[in-house]
C-alpha cells in the first residue's frame, strides 16, 4: 500500500449566508498518494475551489468547516490550532489561484511578496532571501530575474504573473500543492507553457499536486486519477485512463461528452439542465433532476460512494443497470 | 571627499527624474488657477458692495469728505480692474495691503491667524487617522458584529451632526457647567490645572480638536471600513493567507495599504474645507484662526483682508493637494505620473 499524503473524510463546508445555508462541501471523501497528480473537476460552483481552501482551512466567511477529518500525513487538520495551521500554509500546503492579476498583490514589488513567504517560515538573514527570491523566479522561468523581482506585479503579462505566482506557493518547497485553475485566465499558447512548468515542478520539488479544473483536456494530460464533484458531493473517482474509457457515473459521461475536441470539431456542448441550488439541494442524488437514468429511488435516497472495481469509486444507484460512452483517450 | 561626489551625483538624478520634472510641471500649472481665482474673487467682491458704507453705521455723524479720503488712502476711488492690477502688483512683491478696519498690514495679521489653523487643522488630522485606522479595520474584520453595528451608526451620527451644534454642547458641559477646559481662544491666563504655557495651549485645544476630529473620523471610519471590507475579500489577501503570513501582517501590510489609497484621496478632495479652518468650529471656539476671521472680515467687507485669505487658503489648497498626489505615487505603485 502506497502511503496518503491526504486524507479528507466526510468533509462538509457550509456558507451561512443571509439567503440560507449553502452547502458548498457536503460530505466529501478522497484521498492522495505520495507523489500522485489527482484531478478536482466540476462545473462551476461544484465546490472544488472550497474543498481546497478547507483543506488549507482558510475558507472566507461566512463559510465553516463543519464536520469530517482532513489528515496530512496523518495528522488531522481540523484539530490543529490557528498557529500551527499558519505554520503549514505555504510551508507544507501551497496553492496557486485562478486568476494571477488579482492573486498578487498591486502595491508591492515581487521581491517584497516572496520575501514575505520565506520570512513567515524561516528565518534567514536578507542578503540570503534576495538570493532564494532569485533562485526562485529563474526556476518558474522568469528572465532577468534580478531586475525584474523590483518591478509591481502590473508589470508583468498574464502568464509572467502566474509563473511569479508560482514561485511564490513554491518558496519554502511545499509537499502538497493545489493548482485552483492555473490557467484558465491565461491564453491558450500561455497555457500549454505553464502546465508544462507544474510538471516539471512537480518533479523537481517531489510534490504531490492536486490540479483542479473543468476542463476535462487539461486533466487528461496532467493527471492519473480524477475526482468528479457535483453540487458538493463525490459522483466518481476512478484512474484518469479508466474514467475517459468507461465512466461509470451519468454526470461524468456528461461531462466527457461536454469537451470540446479539435480532432472531432465538436463544438463545446453544455451539459443540459441547471446547476442546483446549494441552499436546498435536490433531494437524493443530487443529480436526479438532470439525469436521464433516474429512477425513483434517486430521488430518495442519497447514493453511496461505493467501490465498483479496484480503485473505481461510483455514487450512483443505477450503475449496473446503465451503460455509459466514454471517450477514447488519444 | 567622496561623499560630496555623491551627494552632486543624487542631486543630478533627482533633477533628472521624472518626479522633478512633475513637481516643476504642477507648480507652473498652479500659476493659472491661482490667478484665476484671485480675479473671480476680486470682481465678484468689488460688486458686492462699497466697504466704506458699512462705517457710516458705526459713526453715523462722519462727513462725505472723511469718506472720500479714505478712499482715496485705500485706493477705492480707482475703476476696479486697475485696483486689481494694483493689489496683484503689491501681492507679487509679498504685500497683501492693508486692513480697511484699523489699517494694519495684511501680512501681519494672516501670519499668525494662518499658524493658528494649520497647528489646529494638523493635529486634528493626524489624530483622526490614527484613532480611525484601528476602528475601521476592527469594524471591517467584525462585520456585522455589536462593535461593527455601534461603529457604523456612530459614525452616520456623526457624519450628520452639526458642528455648530457640538461645539457649543461641548462648551456648556465642560466650559460653564463642569469648569474643566477654557471655552474660547488659542491661549489665556493661566487657570485651574492649566496652570503653565504648554498645558494652557493642551486644555485651548481639546474641545475644538475634539469637534474637529468627530467630524473627520465619521468619514474616514466609513470610508477605512467600506475599503477594507472590499479588500479583504480579494484575492491576494487570500493568498497571503495561503502563504501563511501573520494575521497582522495579512492586515496592516497586506491589505491596509490598498485600503488607505482613497481615504487619501478623500483628504485631497476636503483639504479646500478642511484648511479654509473648518470656519464654523474655529467661530464657535473663538479660535483665532483664518477660518474665524474670513468670516468677520466678510462680514465687515474688509475685501484686503479677505483676499489675502482667499489667496493663502487657495495657495495651501493647492500645495497639499500636490503633496497628496506625491503621496498617492508612493502608496500605489500603479500610479504613473503624467
Ligand atoms: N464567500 C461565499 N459566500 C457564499 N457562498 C459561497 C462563498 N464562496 C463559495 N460559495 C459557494 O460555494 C459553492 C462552491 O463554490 P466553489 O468556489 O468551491 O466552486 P468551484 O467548483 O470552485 O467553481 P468554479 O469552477 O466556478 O471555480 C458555490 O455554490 C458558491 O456559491
Ligand atoms: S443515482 Fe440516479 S439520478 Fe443519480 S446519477 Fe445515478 S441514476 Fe442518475
Ligand atoms: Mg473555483
């Protein structure tokens, strides 16, 4: 057995909102491998971004975490006291936004946020951190290095930006890393350049990283194993080959059909119906409303993440009874 | 030796910077405003009426003939555009003329009513962003909490008060009732505990500082408040977080920082208001600032008197504002100057 290097048990994140309560992370379980490049997807408001500012435990209010166990290296997070927790952030838990212009920010230089990062963890005297700043910037692949770290971040394109971004979550070499969309703001030539960096990063620090995206082309490159979230629970986790080939849950079919290949000219096809409302959420599986396999138990019992076949994890009442289409995987 | 090279060669590049050059820009701009509005004021006050008139109130029983002569002494008897050619040739040799009431110099009386203001206007600011930077951030940080909800209705409390109102509370509680602080001036007698010439300036201050810093922290504590609610939803307070930076320093660097950019310029935009001597609170407390005497001299059409205030409050106006956007440049690296 490989060792996890996290753990995440029944997770549940609520926003108390003056709306109501919204759901965000219902009940969530997955795991990590030492090592593993596991994939988060979703559509939007699935609860990806949460689940990964849980773990970190930095969720904004009014969110909270309310229930379930978030084991790092087997110690549970959620026991942990403030202190200790911010002893974690970026030391041994990094994570990379979405969008860099807005993740950086506007009124200091690059030296001066990196800095930072370094000096929250380690003591070091300056001379030493402007090299480690250095050092840094020219491992993400930033040009002149030493001249550029004084500029603002407005200074610098989109992808610049992220690859500063990215030294940043790597300055004390974290173990585990989250990469919350990395390049969803970015263009698409930008983009390939930048996932090619994560993974070579990856390599390079021995992290294990947890790529999270909708976009199920991206995922298939960067990852070996997936989990699908819906309206803050698990559908389906299975092995990235075994997930394309033979999805075992009707919302990932929807999803792989959902992706937009060039090879096929498919044009981006949207998975029919609404994402639900996360104050009262379907009853059930949380998918019924859209699914064209629900039967009437969908609608009243909540479906069981269940082991299907090794390392094949499917939450569906229907599973045996449907088959589904999967994609071939180029 | 060397440290002499040094300093010519700082020297040499701070003429050269682009912050030189657009200090030496702003203030060439300011000669335009500046004339502009000494004229607009001028002719506006000139048609506003005969400053001698108001003397025959005073001494019904004078002749025509004493008027005439003095008007010819002050020079009134001149079509006006030439008496303002006149009094701009005086300003730009540092004259600001005579006072039409007892006829003493201008420069005289301005220099120290202006001293008096500024020492009032100062303190009060610095006092009200100190005191309302914590507030604000603590209200922000604790939104919706008791202490946010009390904040923020003191605050609007305190944005619609009028000073004129607070300021003579103030006296009848502390001055007449309680006999605890000095009810008018800037200095005085000796008194009670004020008994040295340092404390007697502290106890002249504390209730028109008081006034005046209400005044300001309503605003500011709004404004600090509003901002950091903003900022400390965005993304790179997020991300400081992530990094495992301190909760002080994801705050009072990370974030206060781009929370104080429009509270600065809010100052800028009140700095008119707030040099002009906050005019009500500076009467209520018989201050013997520009703000209390622009008024009487208003009142008693002393126009040499009045324009010199006019210019001072306008040249200061300007010279702060200057200051501020300099300030801004530091504050928000995204500022480029034009
Ligand atoms: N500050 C907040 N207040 C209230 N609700 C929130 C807040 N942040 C997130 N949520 C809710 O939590 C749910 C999950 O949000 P989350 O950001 O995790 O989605 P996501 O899967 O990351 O989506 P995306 O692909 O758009 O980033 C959403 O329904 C959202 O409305
Ligand atoms: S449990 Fe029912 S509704 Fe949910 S995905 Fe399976 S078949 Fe569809
Ligand atoms: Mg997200």
């Amino acid at each position: 057995m490989t060792e996890n290097i996290l753990n995440i048990e029944g997770l549940k994140t609520y926003f108390f909102t003056e709306a109501g309560i919204v759901k965000a992370v219902d009940d969530i379980s997955f795991n990590l491998k030492k090592n593993e490049s596991l994939g988060l997807v979703g559509e939007s408001g699935s609860g990806k971004t949460v689940t990964a500012l849980s773990v970190l435990r930095i969720v904004p209010k009014p969110g909270k975490i309310i229930d379930g166990k978030v084991e790092f290296n087997g110690d549970d997070l959620l026991e942990k006291t403030e202190k200790e927790m911010q002893k974690m952030r970026g030391s041994e838990i990094a994570i990379i936004f979405q969008d860099p212009s807005s993740s950086l920010n506007p009124v200091y230089n690059v030296e001066t946020q990196l800095r930072d990062v370094i000096l929250a963890h380690q003591t070091v005297p300056k001379a030493e951190t402007r090299k480690k700043v250095i050092e840094l910037l020219e491992v993400v692949g930033i040009p002149e290095a030493e001249t550029r770290m004084r500029e603002y971040p407005h200074q610098f394109s989109g992808g610049m930006k992220q690859r500063v971004a990215i030294a940043r979550a790597l300055a004390c070499e974290p173990t585990l890393l989250f990469a919350d969309e990395p390049t969803t703001n970015l263009d698409v030539t930008i983009q390939a350049q930048v996932l090619n960096l994560l993974n070579d990063l990856k390599k390079k620090f021995n992290m294990s990283l947890v790529m999270i995206t909708h976009d199920m082309g991206i995922i298939a490159e960067m990852t070996t194993r997936i989990v699908v979230l819906y309206a803050g629970r698990v559908c389906e986790i299975a092995k990235t080959h075994d997930l394309f080939e033979r999805p075992r849950h009707p919302y990932t079919e929807a999803l792989l059909a959902a992706v937009p290949r060039l090879d096929m000219k498919k044009t981006l096809r949207i998975i029919p119906g609404n994402i639900p409302n996360l104050i009262e959420p379907p009853s059930g599986c949380r998918f019924h409303p859209r699914c064209k396999h629900a039967k009437n138990t969908c609608k009243e019992k909540i479906p069981v993440l269940e082991e299907i076949e090794p390392e094949h994890f499917v939450a569906c009442h229907e599973w045996q009874n449907i088959s589904l289409k999967g994609e071939r995987k180029h | 030796m060397s440290s002499g090279r040094s300093i010519t060669r700082s020297f040499s590049s701070l003429l050269g910077s682009a912050m030189f050059r657009y200090i030496v820009r702003r203030l060439l701009y300011m000669i335009p405003v500046f004339l502009g509005i000494s004229i607009i004021s001028f002719f506006v006050m000139y048609a506003a009426g005969d400053p001698l008139s108001i003397i025959r109130i005073g001494k019904p029983d004078i002749t025509q003939e004493t008027i005439e002569s003095l008007k010819i002494y002050y020079g009134l008897d001149k079509p006006v555009p030439i008496q303002y050619l006149n009094w701009l040739t005086n300003l730009l040799q540092g004259n600001f003329g005579k006072s039409l009431r007892g006829g003493r110099p201008v420069n005289l009386l301005i220099g120290s009513w202006a001293w008096e203001t500024v020492k009032l206007q100062l303190i009060s600011i610095l006092l009200a962003f100190a005191i309302s930077i914590p507030i604000g951030i603590n209200s922000a940080k604790k939104q919706y909490s008791k202490q946010d909800v009390a904040v923020t209705s003191i605050s609007l409390f305190g944005v619609s008060m009028p000073t004129f109102w607070l300021g003579i509370i103030l006296i009848i509680i502390f001055s007449y009732q309680l006999g605890l602080l000095p009810s008018a001036g800037s200095r005085g007698a000796p008194y009670l505990w004020w008994d040295n010439p340092i404390l007697d300036q502290i106890a002249h201050l504390i209730m028109p500082v008081a006034v005046l810093v209400y005044v300001m922290l309503a605003q500011n504590i709004r404004l600090i408040r509003a901002n950091m609610l903003e900022i400390l939803r965005s993304d790179y307070v997020l991300a400081a977080r992530a990094s495992g930076l301190s909760e002080r320093k994801v705050i009072y660097k990370y974030a206060l920082r781009n929370a104080i950019g429009p509270v600065i310029t809010y100052l800028g935009i009140s700095l008119g208001m707030i040099i002009a001597g906050a005019p009500m609170t500076e009467y209520v407390f018989s201050w013997p600032g520009l703000g209390r005497r622009y008024v009487t001299a208003a009142m008693e059409l002393d126009f040499p008197v009045v324009m010199g205030i006019t210019m001072i409050i306008t040249m200061m106006t300007l010279i702060a504002n200057l200051m501020i956007d300099i300030a801004y440049v530091y504050i928000d690296p995204r500022i480029r100057l034009r």
